[in-house]
C-alpha cells in the first residue's frame, strides 16, 4: 500500500494532509487490499503521516514564503496612505508591478523529495517560467515580461535582440539575453527571476511608454531587493513602495486583474 502512496505523490507531486488522507482511502479501498484486516483498519492519522514522513525521509520546502501578520489596523492605515498618494493621479495612470513564479511541470505548493519517491521534481531542479508586468488601476495591463531559463528555439524571430551581463549575490558575472517582440519581452538568465540589470531595462521601457503617452505615472512597487535602482533619471514615472512584507494585503486585486489575462 505504502508503494501505492509513494507512486500517487509521484504523479500528482506534493500534496496536503488532508489531500493524502484522501489518496490513502482511495488507495484502501482498491480490490487488493478491501479485505486486508490490516489495512482496513488503517485511520491515517495526522500523527501517522508525520511518521510516514519522518521514517522515509520526506522533507519540504515551500515555494512562496508566508506573508507577515499585521493587524487590521495597520493594514488599513497603510492603505489610506497609498489612497492618499493615488488620489492625485488618474486610475489610466496608476500602476503596480509584479512578478510570479511558474512551474508548468509541478503541482502544489511545496516541492518534496523522498528516497522511495521517484521521478520527482526537487528544489531548484524544477523548471520555472517568471511572468511579470504592470497593471493600472483601470485594470490595463501592459508591457508583459517573461523570463526563462534556457533559449527557446522554437520562438519566432524576434524584432530586436540583446545581450547583456549581472552580478549574482555571490558576486558572479551571469548572462542574460532580452527578445523583444513589440507587446512583450522574454528574457533568458539563469534564474528565470528578474535582477536589477533587467528590472532596469523593463523600467526604462515603461518609462518610454508613459512618455509617449504623456504626463506622470505613479508606480507601486514592493520591497523587493530587484526594484532597489535609481529612478532618478525616469522623468515620466514616481514610484512609491508598498509597506514592507505587506504585499500579499494590498496587490490581491491587481494580482487576480494579472491572473484573469494570464490563466
């Protein structure tokens, strides 16, 4: 039966408790083990699955890192300092820009590795697809950006192409390559994550964009250590940061704006 769980984790990739309790009645109540005494009697327990765990080495790691608690209260008054920012500007020309993670072959929210669980997406070793780009308040979407970690070939010429270089954390030259293809950019680096080399260049085309456009922009961004750039010379933007760790309160909206465009 265990051999069953250890197959089913496999091709449905890490699940909850409650997820594998279901799997394990499932699994109970296959022809082969109906009249199984032993395994009839099975109750799969929270503490059972905790020590399936335990004894067969199972470990996890989540993929999005918990939001911090914050009161109702400094919640709100954060939220009537950012309205009192955007009160001055029209909802065509406030902004927020996001980036997401995601993993086409893996499901869950955590990745799992086990030693009897086998042909199982780990760590880092899962592929990852980044989707970034600003939403108005109007609810416009524009500039999409996609970054991967390997060329894809079977992309279509792209209008312009370039080539470029960053430092890591750890102080290495990485590459990363930028395909325009006129409503959106794909770029290629290691990480399929945005850095500030690349942050840049997106800001800059923003920038561009709101200069045709004409007039101010406000942009809102997050803490994140990527959007950390001069700004000083985009004279058709004014960006303001969110409260730190506050993102998950205060972008859910414009999050599902992004997710309905992009299921």
């Amino acid at each position: 039966m265990f051999q069953r769980l250890n197959v089913q984790l496999s091709r449905n990739g890490a699940t909850s408790f409650e997820q594998v309790q279901v799997i394990c009645q499932q699994i109970q109540n296959e022809e082969q083990f109906k009249f199984l005494s032993d395994v009839a009697k099975m109750k799969f327990s929270r503490k059972w699955w905790t020590t399936f765990q335990k004894d067969r080495g199972i470990t996890w790691r989540r993929i999005c890192g918990n939001r911090k608690t914050y009161t109702c209260g400094e919640v709100e008054k954060e939220c009537e300092r950012l309205r009192a920012i955007m009160s001055t500007y029209d909802k065509r020309d406030t902004y927020n820009f996001d980036e997401s993670s995601f993993f086409p072959e893996f499901n869950g929210n955590y990745s799992i590795h086990s030693p009897e669980v086998d042909n199982m997406p780990t760590g880092n070793t899962k592929r990852r697809l980044t989707m970034a780009c600003f939403i108005s308040a109007a609810g416009e979407m524009l500039l999409p950006t996609f970054l991967d970690k390997h060329v894809n070939k079977t992309l279509p010429k792209p209008l312009s192409e370039l080539k470029g270089e960053y430092k890591d954390a750890k102080g290495r030259t990485k590459k990363f390559k930028r395909r325009s293809y006129g409503k959106f950019d794909i770029f290629f680096n290691d990480s399929a994550w945005v850095v500030k080399d690349i942050f840049h260049l997106i800001i800059k085309r923003f920038d561009m964009e709101i200069g045709k456009r004409g007039g101010t922009a406000l942009l809102l961004l997050d803490n994140a250590s990527c959007h950390n750039i001069n700004y000083t010379n985009f004279k058709n933007i004014r960006v303001e940061y969110l409260g730190a760790n506050m993102t998950g309160y205060l972008q859910l909206g414009i999050l599902k704006k992004r997710n309905a465009a992009f299921p």
